[in-house]
C-alpha cells in the first residue's frame, strides 16, 4: 500500500454517502474523472449542502489531491442548480480542473449510475464498477475527509441532519459515537408522543426505536416521525407482510417498471416481473430483481396498489445469492439495453415526492447549522462501521485518551480502517463498540 492510502487508512475515511466502502480502497485505481457527489437526494437532508458551505476550501483541496492521486484530469461535483447559495459559494474557488454539474431536483439525482450518466453520457456496466468506464464517485464529506486525513487529522465527526418531529431541526457535525437521543436532545426533544427514528432519509433510510443506538461515520440524518406515518408504516412492514401483500394486490400494472430509473437508464431490471415470485418462487422472475439499487421509488411513489416492489426486489436477490443462482456482470451486460427515450420526462420532483411520503409540511421549517454543540458525557464507537472486517481494539477498560487518539486498529490482513477517540475522556468498555465517557 502507498503513503497515501496508508494514510487514508489510519485516519478511517470510509464513504460516508452509503454503505462505508473504505476510500483507501476506492482510490487504488488510474481514473480519467473523479466525481463529487453533492447531490443528496434524500428529501429532508441538507448535510451535504452545509459541509460544501462551510468547508468549501477542503472539498477543493480534497479533490485535488484525490485527482493528483488517481490521475485523473476533470473533476465534476454535482450539486441540484435549487442549491444556488451551495454553488455560488464553489465557484470562486473552482481550478481549471474541476467544474459544476446543476441538477435538476429530481429523485434519485444522487443514485451513482444517474449521477455518472448525467455527468458524462456514460453508463457503468451492469454488475460492474465507475472504475470501469474510467470514473470514481465519493461523496462531498468523504472527499472533505481525505483533505482532512492529509493533514493528519481523523475522522472522527459526521455531519448530520435531525429533522421532522423534533422542536427546532439542525445540522451539525456530531462526535461519532454520540447517542441518537444526545443528538435529538439538541434539537430540543422530540414533539409527538409515539415515534420512530429513520437513519438517513426518508427513501432509502432504515426504522429504528432505539434512541441509544450511537452515530457512526455513516450516519448523515435522523428523521423523528410519528410512529403511524406513511414512511414508517413501509419501512415497519416484516416480509411476510410484504410477501401477502405482494399476492394480495400487486395486479401487475407495470408503474413499479415504467418508472425505475435503473430500468430507464437500460440495465436489466424489472419490478414488476419480480413482484410474480411473491407467487411462484421461480428463478426467471427473481433476476428480473437482481439489477435492483433499492432507491424505493417504486414502492414509496409509483404503486398505485401500496405494495412494496422494492422489498421484493431485495428478498429475490437474497435468495439468489442464498441459492448461488445470481446472473454474473457478462450476463447483466449482455441484457443491457439502451437509455428509454421518455427517461427525461419521468423524473420525479422532490416536492411531489415529499407530498407523497407526507413529508411535505416539514420542508417549509427552518433548519439550523449549529457550528458548537455540547459534547456529550459519553460515546460509543462501534468497531464495525464500514464494509470489510471490523477494526480492532487496541485500549483497554480504564484507560485515558484524547480526542484523536487510536482507539481501534485496522485489520492488516483485509479490508478495514481506524477508529478514533471522538473525545477525550476514560475507556469504560470495551466489546464490539469503544464506550468512552467524556471528561466534558
């Protein structure tokens, strides 16, 4: 491994856009274009809108040195143009090398295949990788990381939007390993008696009631909403729910295909030909799901019937690996077609979508960036917060450490990253997790 990645490694930069691949990782590659993806789709969210605004020089900065890296010699962040104070803010500051795309407001804009197509008029192959058409995406604060790693500084807080039945909704940066109800606190509690907590957004994010469930690098929203609304009765559902449902109601329309942005760039996937498993457990119709990226806008918008194509999607493709029956990146290749002439006119504005998840009257509150919050009394810093193996402790119960300090190695045979103290203060466990209590 190169200084470089090293670095990146021992500073524990993972993706923090959506499943945590370690950077050190995606950055092993000679790429042409590296894409900053400031997108953020996610109804509710504007995490990544506040870090390009405050810590717009470390994005530049982190980008140029990701560029040098990678050899790449264009660098194009995509940024929604309805984000003017965002862009205006990047532009003065904007080399040769690196320009805006302005996207429209539409759901999924931040999808990696959307985002690529619409940057270059390039397509990934189906099963394969951005690397392979000579690309490389990472979200804003993952790129704002590396700068920050160049520096030697860790990461050790994630940006964070705590929105919807709360009593004043914010951004901030929070220590990793914060608690989720510390986190809501600041936002003054929370305003309805019966709630969930959706991690991320309202699309894609997962249900949780557990409000001690730490942050971690990951984490970029906590949306409190009631426990009886539209987006936590989906999300709540068991399979076998789904599974009934999907038998019960799906009368095979075909809305779930006609509007999938994959099916619409041309990869092999279709809903509705999948939702038939709920039926007859055969092979065929379970591929029909494999090229699937769990966006949810089949279930969450284009259902008519309030079934959930997309949870059927996943359960097929579960069996498939289970099964070892998944078609391989040559045979998905193989049935790619091309882009379906009416993809420019079935996108979907983020505002009827925010009617449709009953989101809508949340928008219009104002969200607040908080640049100094209190620190809490104590963290929890999982160990496993990226994919690949778990990092591993290396202090012990009693011990004292710094903000900064290695609390957790990363494995030196396999994919893994660090962990950091994310404040000083006395190790009091030591598990699957780091529990630190703070000297604050």
């Amino acid at each position: 491994m190169t200084p470089f990645l090293q670095q990146l490694q021992d500073a524990g930069v993972v993706g923090a856009g959506g499943a945590g691949f370690p950077v050190y990782m995606k950055l092993n590659c000679s790429v042409d274009i590296l894409i900053a993806n400031g997108a953020e789709c996610e109804p509710l969210l504007n995490k990544d809108q506040m870090l390009m605004q405050h810590e717009s020089d470390a994005l530049i900065k982190g980008m140029e040195i990701a560029m040098d890296y990678i050899g790449a010699t264009q660098g194009i962040i995509g940024i929604k143009k309805k984000n003017r104070r965002t862009i205006e803010t990047l532009k003065p500051l904007l080399p040769k090398s690196i320009s805006i795309l302005e996207m429209e407001d539409t759901y999924p804009a931040g999808d990696e295949a959307e985002l690529i197509y619409r940057a270059t008029g390039m397509r990934i192959p189906a099963g394969g990788l951005p690397k392979d058409i000579g690309v490389v995406v990472n979200n804003v604060e993952s790129i704002i990381n590396v700068y920050w790693a160049s520096t030697n500084k860790p990461v050790i807080e994630t940006m964070v939007t705590v929105h919807g039945e709360v009593t004043q909704p914010y951004t901030a940066k929070l220590p990793i390993g914060m608690s989720y109800a510390d986190a809501i606190a600041i936002a003054g509690g929370v305003t309805c008696d019966d709630f969930v907590i959706v991690e991320g957004g309202p699309m894609m994010g997962s249900v949780t009631t557990d409000i001690n469930k730490p942050l971690t690098k990951m984490s970029s929203g906590l949306l409190v909403l009631k426990a009886d609304s539209r987006v936590a009765e989906i999300k709540q559902r068991t399979d076998a729910q789904v599974i009934k449902m999907a038998r019960s109601a799906c009368d095979q329309c075909g809305q779930c295909s006609a509007l999938c942005p994959r099916a619409l760039l041309g990869y092999p996937v279709d809903p509705r030909k999948t939702m038939r498993v709920a039926l007859v457990a055969d092979s065929e119709h379970a591929l029909a799901g494999q090229a699937c990226c769990g966006c949810n806008l089949c279930t969450m918008w284009s259902c008519p019937e309030g079934v959930d194509p997309q949870r059927v999607c996943s359960l097929a493709k579960r069996g498939l690996a289970e099964q070892k029956l998944s078609r391989t990146a040559e045979q998905l290749q193989a049935q790619t077609k091309e882009v379906h002439p009416l993809k420019p006119y079935r996108g979907v504005s983020t505002s009827r979508l925010m009617r449709r998840l009953e989101v809508l009257d949340y928008y219009g509150r104002t969200v607040e960036y908080k640049a100094d919050i209190v620190m809490p009394k104590h963290v929890a810093i999982p160990l496993q917060q990226h994919i690949g193996r778990a990092a591993q402790a290396i202090v012990s119960v009693g011990q004292n450490v710094n903000k900064g300090d290695v609390v957790a190695q990363a494995c030196s045979d396999s994919l893994s990253v660090a962990m950091h103290a994310s404040v000083s203060g006395k190790v009091v466990k030591v598990d699957h997790q780091v529990v630190i209590e703070s000297l604050c």
